[in-house]
C-alpha cells in the first residue's frame, strides 16, 4: 500500500509538467543545517547518520505545480510514518520568509503539515538550494 502513495507523489510531480528525471547534477549528498519555521534545527547528516533516508519537496510559496503537489508530499509523509521509520521528509523553500511559509502551509496544507518546513530566507533554504543546484520546482530529492 505504501509504494501506491509513493506513485501517487510520482504521477502529480509528472502531471503538472514537471521534469521527472535527474533534478541535480550531484552524485553525493552535500550536508546543510537549517533551521524550520518552528525553530528547531535539523541537519542532514545527522539525520542519515541515525539511519534514515530523506526526501526533500524544494519549493516557493507562489510556484503553481508547489501548491498543487505539496498535497501528496504531505499526504506520503503520512502513509510513510510521519518522520519515525525509515523516512525523514523536509521542505526547503528559496526567497520565502518563515510567515510566507507558514501562510503556505494554512493554505495549501491545512496548517502545519508535520515535517519540517523550511523558509529561503529566515531558515537557512537559499544556501541549501544553491548547493543543490536547484533550478526547477517542485524539485525532489
């Protein structure tokens, strides 16, 4: 049942146009710490030292095809054990302020959606978004 909402996350990201195939041009990970909008700091390595992987919706508050498939991200994140099993989800906005990404979540998500909410600007997203080379959104990793 799980891999059915994961195709689900799959087919929205394809049925919006977006380009599904290789969203960076890494090999390795880069490791960042950020902070979310609830001020609590998360940082990747960590997070894949104890064992988890991670997925990543990169977007920003005014992206279309963000506001259409953050509902199945939220939604995976659910059907994938809300952080506590073997996926950590996160979202990385760029040039977004900690209150646009919260006005985000009330409107698109229904409120805060459970994982991590990153902003651009107040949370440390920019940087990681130029290291991952990120030119295209929604992006997954």
């Amino acid at each position: 049942m799980k891999k059915r909402y994961l195709l689900s996350l799959v087919l929205a990201v394809a049925m919006t146009g977006t380009n599904v195939t290789a969203q960076t041009n890494l090999t390795q990970a880069v490791d960042f710490t950020v902070t979310d909008v609830n001020g609590n700091v998360h940082n990747l390595f960590n997070i894949l030292n104890n064992g988890q992987h991670v997925c990543i919706d990169f977007f920003f508050d005014t992206c279309g095809p963000c506001q259409v498939t953050s509902p199945y991200f939220k939604q995976t994140y659910n059907n994938f054990g809300c952080n506590n099993e073997d996926i950590f989800f996160m979202a990385i906005d760029v040039g977004d302020t900690d209150a646009q990404v919260i006005a985000y979540e009330n409107t698109f998500l229904g409120g805060a959606p459970g994982y991590p909410s990153v902003s651009g600007i107040n949370g440390g997203g920019n940087a990681v978004v130029a290291a991952y080379a990120i030119g295209a959104y929604p992006t997954y990793i």
